[in-house]
C-alpha cells in the first residue's frame, strides 16, 4: 500500500510500502504519512471477531495496512509484543453501571496505554531494516517527562538491531518514574537524567539530533529515529483494541451486530482517538468519537467553534499525558475530514506555525462535528469524578481516565445518548498513586510506595508486578549530563 504526506501529492513524497513510512517516521515535506486509502472491514468479518483472540484480530487488522510484511513476520511482531501482556486478553473490558465499558489498556509492561503501541513498533523496525536490505542499526533517542520514556525503553529492550538512549529532566520525574527508568534491563538500552526541566532536555535532544560531529561517529552503523508518536507504527497497533472491544461486546449480547456505540478518549496527542476514527471509517459502527481534555482544552474549543489557538496558557494537570497545547496527530484528521486536501492541510499548518492558530472552513467544522463530540474536565471535576467511582462502583481509575469518564457524563447529560459506550482506561491508577489516593482521601504524606500499598489494600487491587518491584531492582544507570553532554553520552554509549 501507498502511503501520502499529508502536506504534498507529488509522487517524491509518497512511498510504496508501511515498512518505509516507519522507517523515516515523518516524510521530508513535514508531512505526517496517512495511507493511500483506508480499507474496510464488513459487518461479517466484525461479527467473527468474536472467536478471535486479541492477537488474531490484531493480524487481521494490521495486515490489510502492512502488506508489505508477509503473515509469518506479521505474527511473530504481534506475538513477541503481546505475549508481554500480563492479563491474558490483552484489553480487557471492564462494566461499570449505566452501559459505560472501561476498555483497560494498562496491562502492558509499563502500566499504561503506550505500551500497546511501543511493544510492537521495535519488531515492526527490526522487519523494515532487514528487508529493506539497510545495513545501518536504528538508534531511538527520546527525550521524556516520564512515561514514554518507560514504555519505549521496555519496548525497544533487547530488540535485534535497535538501541535506544533515554533522556529525562533531572529536576521533572517522580521517583517511582525515575528509578522505572534507572533499573531498566537490557543489553541495548541507555538512561540518563539532563539538568534542567523538560524544556532544556527536549532541547537537548533536538540539538543532538543535527550534531554534525556526532552524526559522522555513528556513521554508518546506526539510523537516527525517535519513535514518536506520530510514526505510522504507532498509530497502527492502536486500531486493533476498538475492534476486540466491540466484538466482546457482541459476545456478551451487551449489543446486537450493527448497532452503534460511542466511544470516549482522554487526548492529549490526538493519536488514540485517530485510531478509533480509522476504526469507524473501516466499518467499525461507532456513533460519537468523544474527545475528552483536562483543563489545556485547545481541543474541545477546537471541536466547538473550528478555532485552533494555541495561544493559551499551559495548565500543569493531575493528568500530564494530556497537557499538551499542539496535538500533532490532528493533522491526519484535518487531512482525511477535508477530503485528502493537502493544501488545505498545508495551510492550516501554517498558519498555526506562524500564528499559533488557524480556523477551519464551515464545511469542515461541520463534518468534524458529525464524527466528534469535544468536552473538558476541571481538576475537582476530575477528582470528584475518581471519588464517585471508587464510592459508589468500587472501581479505582486514574486522572486520565476520569477525564474520559467525566466528559462522558457530561456528554449524556446534554444528549441524553446513552448507548453502550467504550471508555479508553489509559493507565493503571497506582501509576499516578498521589493523585488518585488524594482524590479518595487516603492520606498521601509518605513515599511513592507506601501511596501504592495504601490504594492496594482500600480498593483490594493488587499493585501492577512492574511497578512493585522498581524499589528492589538494582539500579543500573545513574549519569546526571549537562545540556550540551548529549552527543558525546551517546557516542561512547554505543560504542
Ligand atoms: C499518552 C496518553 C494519553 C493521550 O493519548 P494521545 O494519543 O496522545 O491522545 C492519555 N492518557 C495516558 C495515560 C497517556 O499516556
């Protein structure tokens, strides 16, 4: 299958084949790669999706897009990603009251949503390289305020022709993020904290990328990437668990084949809720893709009006894997929304680079708003709402995932849609422990730990494995660098 920039039709910017598109991660005109054209899945084929396992749907649906892997590579990615799941379908649906299904996709190595997508992308490179016929290795570097970091470095942790570096603020961690980070295992993989905030490491990061004296060390033995989310590979993984979740629906007789559900995102990138827009342009029957924000909701202003603005102050939330004021993801869906109009695109692009905002035309607004639904949550919002749960359901969840429950409410509130609705539970909630323990009371004055068991024992949960046990790992890696430190770090890193 083709894949198109989404900023240029001319065939220079095109590539022929997924394996390309992952392996340059974003084409030379600053486009994102979207494929040539979305394939489709009939209502037969969802409705035998039932029997499948979450591996068997995921071969199903990735391979209409991968065509370029035959099925035995194919599986083998899926295989080796999933079989590091530690519940046994993978994504789990939990029920709450009210038809509203908790679709967990926290069991991963990391505790939370990007390892779905992190724990198959290294395979997929490690496929590209070598049938590509590229004899350079693929080198990650990530810059991280915590969580990616995590989940990129499990992903990519002893994956054949990979390595990874991680950089993460000194002074911008907490500690259990932290010491996830410093006890990471494996042959390929380098951590180090940078002095200063999130700012001077991304920056930092930036800088080693274009270090002329660096690059020509590494020659030719290893491609630069960072694994972004953007990278077709990313996005890819994540269509597949709307798919296992309907289908589990349809075995329970929650709903009939055919209807129609909702689903709820906490955004933040706008790559999950994507994931679910490719899901109903393939088939999937899906009503409203609600968009759910904390308090940065560029989105939901976005979803209401067709004004972009960036232009706003910049909230520190209880769920900072949504504070993000440029959601890069968006460009696909503004390229796919405005009928595969790169000049649109191109302009919109623009314009928010050069002003920081741009406003899409009637027509636009007004599809837009067929396929979305944009809400917003304040910070007692969201407590109150952890707090209701847990009271009145016994079902503890995270900031992020309160977000995306809350917003729903208010979204039934307004249309009084209640049709079964699938909720994105993107992290588990001992992964955001002082947050989710203030906001049922428990006492937070005590260590990371303590926090984890107190939550443990007043929900009966049990802590994820990966997160009990980063106190007693042996800490493998404890360099602080300077700013400009980076490149010479990375050389001797690989050597
Ligand atoms: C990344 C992340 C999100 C946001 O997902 P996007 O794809 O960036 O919109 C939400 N919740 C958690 C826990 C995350 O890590």
């Amino acid at each position: 299958m083709n894949y198109n920039s989404t900023r240029s039709a001319q065939t220079e910017y095109t590539v022929d084949k997924s394996m390309k598109a992952m392996l340059q991660g974003i084409s030379p005109d600053g486009g994102l790669f979207v494929p040539e054209a979305i394939p489709t899945i009939s209502a037969e084929n969802i409705a035998k999706m039932q029997g499948m396992s979450y591996q068997e749907i995921a071969y199903e649906i990735m391979r209409l897009y991968l065509d370029d892997f035959t099925q035995g590579e194919l599986q083998a990615c899926i295989d080796k990603a999933y079989k590091k799941f530690t519940h046994p379908e993978v994504v789990p649906l939990h029920k709450l009251d009210g038809g509203v299904f908790m679709m967990e996709l926290f069991h991963g190595a990391t505790s939370a949503f990007k390892d779905v997508a992190l724990s198959i992308l290294p395979h997929y490179l490690t496929i590209a390289l070598d049938k590509s016929g590229e004899s350079r290795d693929i080198l990650i570097l990530v810059a991280t305020s915590g969580d990616t970091g995590k989940a990129a470095l499990e992903g990519f942790s002893d994956v054949p022709r990979t390595g990874i570096c991680v950089f993460y603020p000194k002074d911008g961690v907490s500690d259990v993020q932290r010491l996830q980070m410093e006890t990471q295992q494996g042959g390929n993989v380098h951590v180090a904290a940078v002095r200063g905030n999130f700012d001077d490491c991304q920056t930092a990061v930036k800088h080693a990328f274009l270090n002329e004296d660096m690059r020509a060390k590494l020659g030719d033995r290893f491609m630069l990437s960072s694994a972004n989310s953007i990278n077709w590979g990313r996005l890819l993984p994540q269509v597949v668990y709307y798919f296992s979740s309907y289908a589990k629906l349809l075995a329970n007789n929650e709903i009939s084949m055919g209807d129609s559900i909702n689903v709820v995102v906490p955004t933040g990138n706008f790559g999950n809720i994507l994931a679910a827009y490719y899901a109903k342009q393939m088939g999937l029957p899906i009503h409203k893709l609600i968009c759910a924000s904390n308090m940065n909701n560029v989105l939901t202003e976005f979803i209401n009006t067709g004004v972009y603005n960036a232009n706003r102050q910049f909230h520190l939330t209880t769920s900072p894997s949504m504070d993000i004021l440029i959601s890069s993801n968006l460009e696909r869906y503004l390229y796919h929304v405005s009928g595969c109009d790169h000049d649109y695109v191109n302009k919109c692009m623009d314009d928010l680079k050069q002003k920081g905002e741009y406003k899409v035309s009637d027509s636009i607004l007004s599809a837009m708003r067929k396929d979305l639904y944009g809400g917003h949550l304040s910070e007692d919002d969201v407590n109150a709402t952890i707090k209701s749960t847990f009271e009145q359901q016994g079902y503890l969840i995270d900031t992020h995932t309160a977000v995306a429950l809350g917003v729903h409410t208010q979204y039934v509130r307004e249309t009084n849609d209640n049709r079964k609705t699938i909720i994105a539970s993107t992290a588990s909630p001992f992964k955001f422990n002082k947050a989710v323990a203030n906001a049922i009371n428990c006492p937070i004055n005590g260590t990371e730990q303590e926090i984890m068991q107190k939550l443990s024992t007043a929900a009966n949960v049990s802590i994820p494995q990966n997160l009990a046990s980063v106190f007693s790992l042996p800490q493998r890696f404890d360099t602080t660098l300077d700013k400009d430190a980076l490149p010479s770090y990375i050389i001797d890193a690989v050597k």
